[in-house]
C-alpha cells in the first residue's frame, strides 16, 4: 500500500471493517500485478464520503491477477448468479480474457442505507464481448450496443451482507465519437447533454447497473495515459460542481491536477451541473 493511502486513511479516519482489511490483504498480495491506486469521494447533496479507494491492475499481466483473483473470489464467496455459467464462467473470463482487473473498496455509508463492498471490474478482450453476453447480465440493454470501439468492463460489487450484483461499463475514447452511429445510440440512452460531455472529454463512458444508479464517467486524465493538459481541464461544464465539492474538502482540492474521473448519474437534474450535486464521484490518482 502507497504511503499516500495510508495518510488519507488517516487524515480522514476510515475505520477498518472486515471488507476493508480484506481489500488492504488483496492489495499486499497482489502488489506484483498493481499499476497504480486511486482514491475517491461520492458527493451526495451536502453530504461527502471519502471511505473508498480503487487498485488498479497493470496489463499483461493475466497469469497472476488471475491467481490474485480466485483467491479473492473465495475469500468473498463470491456467487455471479446472473452470469450464464455462474461462477465458472466468471473464473473463465479472468483466466483467458481480461486485458486489465480492476478492484475496489467502497465502505458503509454513515446512515447506513449503504453497506460495504468490494468490487471487481474485468477489462474483458474482444472475443469475450458479446450482445448476447450483456444483455444476460443487464436484461433492459439494446441488443444494438455499439461495441467495436468500445473498452467493455464486467463488473460485480460483492456485499458485506453476501449479496453480489453486476455492472457493466462502456468506455470510449474521444475520437470515438466522430461515429454518427455511435453518437446516435448515446443520445437514445442518456440524452443529448449527457452526449455533449462525452464528446468533450479524453475519454468517456456509460456505467449500467442491476443495483444502483446508472452513470456517465468524464475521463479528465485517465489512469494508463499519459498526455499533457487536455481541453476539457478548462472548458468541462464539469468543472463547476467538481471545483465547488473540492472548496470544501482541502484533501481533494489539494489533488485536483490529478482527477482521472469523474462520474454522473443518468439524470435530468445530475447532468444540468447543479453546484450542489445530487451524486458525483471523483477519482484521484494516489502517487
């Protein structure tokens, strides 16, 4: 673990829960597969949680995030009841077609409407991707998915209560969206504002999921690329509500030249940029 980490978890006193010690005992293991880490903060109304932080896998590295995978899953009980093939299948898909896994720690939330989680997203290859495999696992899914430009990320949140549930992220980069095709389908999906920020931004993407609110994520400085200031750093319409939750959390303002991402939910009143969101998460790069 970054010494970084250790000094958020500090600085913002994250209490340990048995999913957190289970993530930091996953992230020692798998240290020979890790690129980098990233922290996060979910703005919600008025209300900030900084409990969440993201491992981030490196590419190429197939044989032994695997291994670090399987130990995890069983640590988790882990149960993709809704992937054809359950958890087999799952297993499958790590050994021979994920590109890059990602895994999370996303803790209670204080009221408690929220309970822990761990999540693993599989950066899944081409022959993997199917119409037929996503709408498996999320059912309201067009069958008419734009996928061949698309970077494809299965995701399962597994719960502290036992519960798992998946998701599934469509990444595009900003060259992707000279497809009139493709930026037809977006608008059908999320709407024509929701289309105007991605096609303003390095990358971006639509998160759905069977458990939460679906999201569109803005890729200001996307871990894996490296590249000098890109447009959207001064002229996002993001930037409002990201520079106003940072005005109030000195820990996050003190790390805005590093912000990957920023996630939206898939709402009229999130994508119109109100200064106070009704959700936003912010995901910084840890050094």
């Amino acid at each position: 673990m970054s010494w970084e980490y250790h000094f958020l978890k500090h600085q913002l006193e994250i209490p340990c829960d048995p999913l957190l010690t289970l993530f930091e005992s996953f992230c020692e293991r798998a240290h020979d597969s890790m690129d980098s880490m990233e922290w996060s903060w979910k703005f919600q109304g008025g209300r900030a949680l900084a409990n969440r932080v993201f491992w981030l896998g490196a590419p190429s590295r197939r044989e032994s995030t695997s291994e670090h995978l399987r130990w995890l899953a069983g640590e988790l009980a882990l149960k993709p009841a809704d992937l054809p093939g359950g958890l087999q299948e799952w297993l499958s898909l790590v050994e021979h077609h994920t590109e890059r896994a990602l895994v999370s720690y996303a803790g209670p939330s204080p009221e408690g409407d929220r309970s822990a989680a761990i999540k693993i997203y599989l950066t899944l290859d081409r022959i993997a991707v199917s119409n037929r495999l996503l709408q498996a696992l999320i059912p309201k899914l067009a069958c008419d998915l734009p996928l061949e430009a698309a970077t494809v990320l299965l995701c399962y949140a597994a719960y502290e209560c036992g519960a798992a549930a998946s998701r599934i992220y469509l990444i595009y980069g900003q060259e992707s969206f000279e497809d009139v095709a493709l930026c037809e389908w977006m608008r059908s999906v999320a709407g024509d504002q929701a289309l105007e920020l991605a096609r303003s931004h390095v990358r971006a993407g639509l998160a759905f999921k069977n458990d939460t609110t679906n999201m569109l994520g803005l890729g200001f400085r996307p871990s894996g690329v490296e590249m000098a200031d890109h447009p959207c750093w001064w002229n996002s319409a993001a930037l409002v509500p990201l520079f106003c939750a940072a005005g109030s959390r000195p820990l996050l303002r003190a790390r805005l030249r590093r912000v990957t991402w920023i996630t939206l939910p898939l709402s009229r009143e999130a994508l119109a940029l109100p200064l106070t969101m009704p959700e936003m998460n912010v995901y910084v790069r840890l050094r």
